[in-house]
C-alpha cells in the first residue's frame, strides 16, 4: 500500500531486503586412503612370495607325499609306512637309519649311497664287514672301510664270529685287519650260529673275544645277532654289551622293554642307490645326541 509524503506525493515502501549469512566457500574433501585395499595389497604380496618360495613347495610336497603314503598304508600300522625308493617298510618311530655290507654287496659308490633320501629317511651309518674265523677278510672291506668315511657315513667294523674256533685268535686277527679310530662306531661281533658245537662252549669262546678286544682297544665291543639265536643262547649272558638284533619285517623289535638294545636290522631287502645288490637296513634306537654318545672317544 503505497503512502503520501509532504507534497502529497504517493511514495513506494521499501521493503528491507532479507539479510543472508554470507555463504561458505566450497571446499572439496580430502579423499580418505583407503587403508583397507592397501592391507589387501600387503596380504597379496606376501601370498605371492611364499607361494614363490622354494620352502613352500618342499612343504607341498611333504604334504602331498605324506598324505599319499598314508592313502597307501591305509589298514596297515599307521607307524610303519612304504618308502618306494628304499623298497621296504621303514618304522617312523626312528630317525637315524644306516646299512651293513660285506663282499655281497659288491663295488659300492659310497657318495649316492650318500645322497639318497626319500623325506626325512636317509642313511647315516655304515656297519662293514672285516673279518670271518682266523683266515678269512672281506675282499672288499679295505675298499669300504675308505671310500665310506670319504662320503660322510659313520662307520663301524665287525667280525663274523666262529664258536668252533678259538675266540682269543680270532679277536687277534680282527685287530690286525682293524683300526678303529674317534668318531667311529663301536667294533661289532656277528654271532648267530653254534658252528656245531654246545651253547655253553660258543659263550665261552665269546666271552674270551669280547675281553680281548676290549683289554687292547679300551672299546667295548657291540653284539650282533638275529632275534631268535639271542633269546635262545645269549639273554642272560651278555647283557652289560651293547646290542645289534636282526629282526626281519616287522613294525616293531619285539624283544621286550627290559632288553637294551642300540641298533635293530630290520629289513634284509633294501635297494640303496649306488649298490648293486639288496642291503641290509638299520634304525639306531635313540635320537643324534644319544648316536654321538655311542661313538668311539
């Protein structure tokens, strides 16, 4: 409604225009990092270099064999498994494994011998024939007794002893062909036959062998023999010695919890590279510390 001002003129009202706050300036937001993309990228990375890695193949590789010889033992005892490569069932309570050999076995390349493994099952020690009787030395012991230590393997001699033949001769002869030195394993003595004459005479020329070897040496020898020979002729004789029992095809050495032993053949039918014939295959009963206690000092 228009108003009149002194002249008597009309006059337009104003009206007082709407004050505004003064607007703020637009600012653009800051992108945010996206923490989470770059802890992804950080996991990926890090997949990519294991699955890269040679150690995470050797795993896979573990698992895969392990699980297969698992599918193979199925119904069989979980604690004695088919290595191929060996060519016999190996019981998994063991980790220090080895061989024995005499002339059988042949010319032996003792560095494949070496080099064989199939997981953690490889060959450690050596048990190499030296002496038979009074007259007889492996024709290939010398070679052996070398060319072994040479590729790595801890070694020891024995003797294939003859009850019919006196025993402090034959120990006499054992330590002309023998030299035991430090590191080496215990000197053996392979009993498992009368030879035809009564068992209290084989204990007694025995007994003479093992105290002749060791009042020179200051070693005491180990015994050797098979499962059925010892429980018949020697347990109760000889059991302050250390013992080396034959024991053929079997999950476990049944000899009983009150009988010591070191080391159990248990298998006569091993393929082992570098050797041309089937070989005898050995557990040693314990783990490394108690094996380096065993050595020769």
């Amino acid at each position: 409604m228009a108003t009149a001002n002194k002249k008597g003129l009309p006059v337009k009202k104003t009206v007082p225009a709407k004050s505004h706050s003064p607007k703020r300036k637009y600012q653009p937001k800051k992108k945010k990092t996206n923490s989470f993309s770059v802890k992804w990228k950080i996991a990926l990375a890090g997949f990519l270099l294991i699955l890269l890695s040679p150690f995470y193949y050797g795993y896979v590789i573990k698992c895969f064999t392990s699980t297969w010889r698992w599918i193979r033992d199925i119904g069989g005892n979980p604690h004695y498994h088919i290595y191929n490569s060996f060519n016999v069932r190996i019981p998994d309570k063991y980790s220090i494994h080895g061989i024995d050999v005499s002339y059988y076995q042949g010319k032996i390349d003792w560095s494949l011998v070496k080099n064989m493994r199939e997981d953690d099952v490889h060959i450690s020690f050596a048990f190499i024939k030296a002496t038979e009787g009074i007259v007889i030395v492996d024709s290939y012991f010398q070679r052996n007794w070398r060319e072994a230590p040479k590729a790595g393997l801890i070694c020891g001699a024995y003797h294939y002893f003859r009850p019919k033949v006196n025993g402090k001769w034959q120990a006499i002869f054992f330590l002309q062909n023998v030299k035991t030195e430090k590191g080496d394993l215990p000197m053996a003595v392979d009993v498992e036959e009368l030879d035809g004459v009564p068992p209290a005479k084989m204990r007694e020329e025995l007994k003479t062998y093992l105290n002749y070897i060791e009042a020179r040496t200051n070693i005491k020898p180990m015994i050797y023999s098979g499962l059925t020979f010892y429980k018949n002729y020697l347990a109760g004789y000889f059991d302050d010695y250390n013992l080396w029992i034959a024991h053929y095809y079997q999950p476990e050495l049944n000899i009983g919890n009150t009988t010591k032993w070191e080391f159990w053949q248990h298998s006569d039918k091993a393929k082992i590279n570098g050797i041309n014939h089937v070989t005898d295959f050995n557990v040693f009963n314990g783990d490394s510390t108690a094996f380096k206690k065993l050595l020769v000092k």
